[in-house]
C-alpha cells in the first residue's frame, strides 16, 4: 500500500542497542527479519489465495471479507483496516483506479477487468505489504501488456536491491523498462520503508526526480518496492470518498508490490508467492 507523502509513518524512537538506524531508517535485527519473513508470507498467501479464486460476479466486498478471515486465520491482524481512517483488509482497485480503492458490494467484478488487489497483515508486531494486478478473465491485449510490463518494471527495480546500492538505481530501472515500452509511471505515489510501521522512511521513488533521498541501502533494511503504470497520462486524481485515485483520462492503470529485504549478497523478496 502507498500513502500521501503528509502521511508517511515517523520513524519510532527505538533504543541504539537493539537496532542500528540510520537517516530515520530502521536496519532490522535477524530476529525481526524473521518475524516479517511470517508476517510477508501470510500476505503472500492471502494474495495467491484471491489470484485463484477471483472470478466474474464476485464484489470487491468479496475478496475484502475473504483477506480479512485468512489474515485473522493465520494469528495476524490486517494492516490496513483503520490506518487513517480506510475501512477495509485490502485496497482493490479496478481498471482506470489507480490506488487506494475501497472495496464495496456494489462493485461487481467481471471479465476484461484489470483487479489491483493490495494487502497487509500485522504479525507480532511488524508488517508485510504487497499487491498483485489480476486479469479477470479475457482482458484486452493492452491490458494484458500493461500488467506484464507493470510485473516486470517490479523486477527490474528489485533486481538492483543490494547493500550499497542507492535508491535512485532502483528508480531509473523501474523507469527506464516502462518508458522504453511506451507507459508512463504514476508519480503521485511511491514504495516506502516498511517494518514495525507500515509505512517507514525511506520513500521509495520509481522515477528519476532531485527528491530522491541519497541513501545507500544497508543489510537489514526492508523495503516496499511498488511501480504504478498507466497507460495513458501519468497524472491522477482523488474522487469523494477521499482515497481511490483514479486516471485523469479513464486510462488503465496496474501495480504489483513486494516486501524486500537487503542483504549484502542482494535482496530476498518476503512476499515472494512462487514457493507457496
């Protein structure tokens, strides 16, 4: 999940001999690596769960009801339900939504829909954030495009993840993928640092901008990497209800998320689905 940057989690005061910090950014201890290793991997779960039984004529509210009893399911609570007020488990956004939809029982899901599905779950004190975009039955061809382009500028900025690297490495290649396939990426919103907050320092840029924070990633950090491509215009807006973003020209729009962890060697993907 991404947030408006006013919103963004502060660091917590946390005590120098149990964690190393940085700049505000939290280097996480192999302990708490491996309580959100669980934590991530019940998001994963849940998602490949809502991949495989997402089908035309289910509601959004659907899929909401089904994430929330897994996640409880699993000894987790759902990370978004109440963070600033959003009333819902998961943000499910359709076609020209961008990010931040609310789940409804008036939302009908049907074939040709392009379904971003992201989640959270809260175990033991820390949190795992991921998001998957769906092709609903028979989607158009552009759709089909722009979700395998979306998946792929995820990897290519993941792929640059390793101890000593800088962030904007991870921006110019999740940049320089979609621009070279003829999207645009959503500037509005960004990845983040994630951990004992859902939303951490550092902000996690997919495109080249002087705001960018010059920071090298260290071992331990733990980061949500989240490209947002459009198909038409980059630029979006906020409807009523205050939180689903959708595309200034109805164009489609699709994401995909992981949870990451630096290492030295490079990264490991937490919310990694494959294995499960």
């Amino acid at each position: 999940m991404n947030i408006f940057s006013n919103l963004l989690s502060q660091p917590v005061q946390l005590k120098p001999e149990k964690r190393q910090q940085r700049r505000g950014i939290e280097v996480k201890s192999p302990r708490e690596i491996e309580i959100m290793r669980q934590s991530a991997k019940i998001v994963a779960t849940v998602l490949k769960e809502i991949s495989e039984l997402v089908k035309p004529g289910m509601t959004t509210a659907d899929l909401d009801a089904y994430a929330e009893q897994r996640i409880r399911e699993m000894g987790a609570t759902p990370s978004f339900k109440g963070y600033h007020g959003f009333p819902a488990s998961i943000c499910s956004s359709i076609n020209n939504e961008v990010v931040h939809g609310i789940p409804s029982h008036k939302k009908v899901i049907r074939s040709g829909d392009v379904l971003k599905v992201d989640t959270g779950a809260y175990y033991e004190g820390f949190h795992g954030d991921s998001c998957i975009t769906i092709a609903v039955g028979n989607v158009t061809s552009e759709a089909a495009r722009l979700i395998k382009i979306a998946e792929e500028s995820l990897y290519k900025g993941i792929e640059q993840v390793k101890a000593g690297v800088h962030l904007a490495e991870i921006a110019g290649a999740i940049e320089d993928h979609v621009k070279a396939n003829g999207f645009t990426v959503v500037e509005q919103f960004t990845g983040h640092g994630v951990g004992r907050n859902l939303h951490e320092e550092p902000p996690v840029f997919n495109y080249r901008t002087i705001e960018i924070p010059n920071v090298k990633l260290r071992s331990g950090m733990t980061l949500a990497i989240e490209p947002i491509l459009n198909a038409g215009s980059k630029n979006t807006r906020i409807l009523a209800d205050r939180w689903t973003a959708v595309t200034v020209d109805n164009a489609l729009s699709a994401q995909f998320e992981h949870t990451v962890l630096v290492t030295d060697s490079g990264y490991e993907i937490l919310t990694d689905r494959t294995e499960l």
